[in-house]
C-alpha cells in the first residue's frame, strides 16, 4: 500500500503540466485592451537599415521543431532571430505593427511583451516578443512600430544563464486564451496549429 501511496505521489509530483492547467496562473498579467489603431502595415521588430527587407535579419532557430528547454519535448512556437547587422551591442526590439500591449510576463532571461493587433479584416493576432533584458513598455499602452518595447541581451549578459538568450524570440499568435504559457507548453501540431502562425511565413507575406 505504502508502495503504491508512493508511486501515486510521484506521479503527481513530477506530471508534465498542460495549457489548461497552467494558463490560470498566467491571467494576471494579462490586460484586455482594445488597439487604438489598426495594424495596416508591418515591419521587422528590430532598428536595421530597412525595416521592410527580410535579408535585415537572420533566423537562428526554426518553428515547429522539439525542444527540452522550459519542459522537455515542447515545440518551438517562435523563430529565434537577430539583425544581420546591428547598429550596436545593445539591440532595440520594437513593435511590428499599431496594436496595445496586453501582457508582461515571466523573468530573468524569459521577460515577455505581447502586443494585441487589429487587421484591416476586424480579426485580432498577437505579437510576443520573448527573451528580453530591459523592457521599457507597460500593459495597456498602444505602440506603433516606431515604439521600442525593450533591448535583448548582449552575449556577455546571456553567459549569466548558461545559454543562448541574446536572440528575440519572436511568436505570430492567432489568440492568446493561454496568457502564454502556450510558449514551453505546446507538444503537438494540433496544439501549434491552434494558437501559432509560422512567423518565418507571416513575415514573408506581410513584409513587403
């Protein structure tokens, strides 16, 4: 019996948590804000020479492959990338699009911003920008693409973590019913397919 209490216990102990059971621990950060104005034009999300040629970056790691970051066997949900050539060490992250910031969250060598946007169509996505060091925006303010939301980390400042954080890690959401734990907690196509676009493709199709 006691063998069985203990097996019980542990399973419990170490379950892999799921979106629906971490997303409540996530809602505070979150503000429901409407954008002031609709997001008709898009850019890259960092100061480079043209903000509108996508050679200005370059993608360090693909979406939708598995990853043992956060919880061992998620799905990247993001394209990590960089400028192809910053202007300095310290590179500024600013919004893609008119919209409002509608969540800050997690710490350290995970800080948040997500960034609501209206389309030209009525439909709303989400732009989170993760792997931030400073962040100089707050919740419920609206930001055009003009608006620099924070800096990454410079490499000397990621060694602090044990690895790689000096890249934005960039997710195109269709909705945010997770308040980001969606990020480290998506396992399968079903579940990327529900909440994620590929933002290697939207930039594609919206940078022009």
């Amino acid at each position: 019996m006691k063998t069985l209490l203990f097996i019980f216990l542990s399973m419990l102990l170490f379950e892999t948590p799921t979106i629906e059971k971490d997303r409540d621990r996530w809602k505070p950060y979150y503000t429901n804000v409407a954008p002031a104005k609709t997001a008709d034009q898009w850019f890259l999300p960092f100061d480079v020479l043209n903000r509108k040629k996508t050679i200005n970056i370059k993608i360090i790691s693909i979406f939708g492959d598995h990853r043992n970051s956060y919880v061992k066997g998620h799905i990247h949900t993001a394209i990590d990338i960089n400028p192809s050539q910053p202007k300095s060490k310290l590179v500024g992250v600013y919004a893609m699009a008119n919209g409002v910031v509608c969540s800050v969250h997690l710490g350290e060598n995970q800080r948040t911003v997500v960034v609501k946007h209206k389309l030209p169509n009525g439909q709303t996505i989400f732009t989170s920008y993760k792997h931030l060091k400073e962040i100089y925006v707050s919740n419920g303010q609206q930001v055009e693409q003009n608006t620099k939301l924070a800096r990454l980390f410079t490499p000397q400042e990621s060694k602090k973590y044990g690895g790689d954080y000096h890249h934005l890690h960039l997710e195109i959401r269709k909705k945010f019913d997770d308040y980001g734990c969606a990020s480290w907690l998506t396992f399968n196509n079903k579940q990327l397919n529900e909440r994620f676009y590929n933002p290697q493709v939207f930039i594609k199709a919206h940078i022009k």
